[in-house]
C-alpha cells in the first residue's frame, strides 16, 4: 500500500461487491439454461418414445387394455416433461433478467468511478493550468521591473 487515499475506495468497494453479484447472476443464468436444454431434450426424447409405440392392432382385450396403458402412461410422460420445459424456460428467463440487472448495476457504478477520475483530471489540469499561468505571471512581472528592461 502506498499509504495514498483512494478518493474512490468506498466506490470501488461497492463495484467489487456488484461484480461479485453479477458473476452469481451469470453462473445461475448458464445454470438454468443448462436446465432448459436438458428439460427440452427430455420432452424430445418423450415425443419420440410416444411416436415410437406401438399402436395396437391385435390381440386379446387384455392385450388393448395394457397397449392403451401405455399409451396413456406415456402421453402423461410426456406431458410432464412439456411442463417441466416450460418452468424451466421461465426460471432460464427470470434468471436472464436478474443478470442483465446485476449487469446494469455494475455499468453504472463503473461509469460512475470513470466520469469521478474524468473529474479529478480535469480539476489537476485547471490546477495546473492556474499555476502555470500564475509562474508566467510572476515572471512577467520580474522582466518588466528588471533594471536592464527599462534602458
């Protein structure tokens, strides 16, 4: 540590503390699009076992009655899976919201910290700017009362 103060340290605290978030944020998100597709997989791979069955064609009424069984079980499977897409699309999208807020946040503290630094330069350069002109000024004045100036 140099022992300098960081005029911006309280700031920059609370950017770390929005990046920590938005890091959070960007780790659930990928999470839950993760889920999505898994989910979305999952009804694909129901729609195919359901497209897949045999339908009956023959055979005794016990045999109808465990096809249809089947059928029924497999529609629900289906079905099941088709619901489990959609909470899993909307807690992809929540989860797409809160990162594109936590992301905002901390946009907003770094642009913050940029226009502070764009301020201090700008005062150091008006600073530097009045002393230079007062270190003209000065010298102005020694020329003009110098003795050899007024011969």
């Amino acid at each position: 540590m140099t022992g300098r103060h960081d005029p911006d340290r309280a700031l920059a605290a609370v950017r770390r503390v929005r990046a920590s978030r938005e890091q959070d944020s960007r780790l659930g998100l990928a999470r839950a699009l993760a889920e999505r597709t898994r989910r979305e997989e999952a009804v694909e791979v129901a729609a195919d076992r359901l497209t897949a069955a045999r339908s009956f064609g023959a055979g005794s009424v016990r045999d109808f009655l465990a096809s249809t069984a089947r059928g029924a079980a497999l529609a629900t499977n289906l079905a099941d899976a088709r619901r489990s897409a959609v909470r899993a699309g909307t807690i992809a999208a929540e989860a797409g919201h809160h990162w594109q807020q936590d992301r905002k946040a901390v946009r907003v503290v770094e642009l913050l910290l940029e226009r502070r630094a764009e301020q201090r330069r700008a005062d150091q350069a008006r600073a530097e700017a009045r002393e230079l002109d007062d270190i003209a000024g000065q010298t102005w004045l020694r020329f003009r009362s110098s003795p050899e100036v007024r011969r």
